[in-house]
C-alpha cells in the first residue's frame, strides 16, 4: 500500500474531474424533472431527489481516487483493472439515458444489472492492486445495488 503524496495531487484531482465529469454528462439527456418521470409512482424507498445530487458526485470522487491509485501502480494486473473501471462507466453512462430517454425500465434494469456485473470485478481488480482503491469502491457498490433494487421497484410499479 503505498500512500499519496503532495506530488499526486495533480494526477488525483485530474482522475476526480475526469470521473466526475463523465458520471454527470449523461444528465444533461434528462432526469427526474422531466414529465414523465414525475407522472412514475415512485418506490417507499426512493429517497428524496437532492440526494442523488449529493451521492453521486462523493461516489465519482471515491471512484477518481481509486482509479488514481491504479492508474500510478505499476502492477501487471493494471491493464484488466482499468479495462473493468472503463467498461463498468460506459454501463454507467448508458443507465440514465436508457432509463430517462428512452423511458425503458425493463432494459435500465439490465443495463444496471451489468453495471454490478462489471463494478464487483473491478473492486476486486483494483484491491488485488491497492487495497484501499478497491475499498474506496466499496460505497459506489453499495449504492449501485440499491439504484438497481429502486429501478426493479420502478419496474415492478409502473
């Protein structure tokens, strides 16, 4: 385990951002406001909208961090665990649109499903690398396996 210095600072701040940026830019196709998204019964456990605007970006940092401390590892195991990181985004990416856009829970459901499909071998990939960048994922797998029990809750609703 090797621990972050001054001079990573950069490279940290660069994975935060990058991460950040490319977990939020599927907002801009839709959300919640939109009409028919709010027509939707909404689960008991859905919580209150703000939430998700607090989450994810702490998840996103968590996650940039993590992706920082692989990145900087020189380990064989590196390729694969960027490869899982990158692919498990695009499953990311390709949930709000699917859901919000396309208005389609039955397929965001799968697109979540593979999300987590792809999210645990990453945390794994990434422990095996730095122990704390696969701990640091640990709450974005929690709180994907909760936003795919909410979408089966839309789907089971509406």
């Amino acid at each position: 385990m090797s621990l972050l210095t001054r001079e990573d600072l950069p490279g940290v701040l660069a994975a935060v951002v990058l991460v950040n940026l490319v977990g939020s830019a599927p907002a801009a196709l839709g959300g919640p406001g939109s009409a028919w998204f709010q027509s939707l019964t909404k689960p008991a456990i859905y919580p209150p909208p703000w939430v998700f605007g607090v989450v994810w970006p702490l998840l996103f940092t968590l996650l940039g961090v993590a992706l920082y401390l692989v990145w900087r590892a020189d380990d064989p195991g590196r390729r694969l665990a960027l490869g899982l990181f990158v692919a498990q985004m695009a499953f990311n990416v390709a949930w709000t649109p699917v859901f919000f856009r396309a208005q389609d829970l039955a397929l965001a459901l799968g697109v979540i499903g593979g999300l987590l499909l792809l999210a645990v071998p990453t945390a794994v990939a990434f422990g095996r690398i730095e122990r704390p960048a696969g701990l640091l994922v640990v709450p974005y797998l929690l709180w994907v396996t909760f936003a795919a029990v909410l979408n089966y809750r839309f789907l089971a609703l509406n």
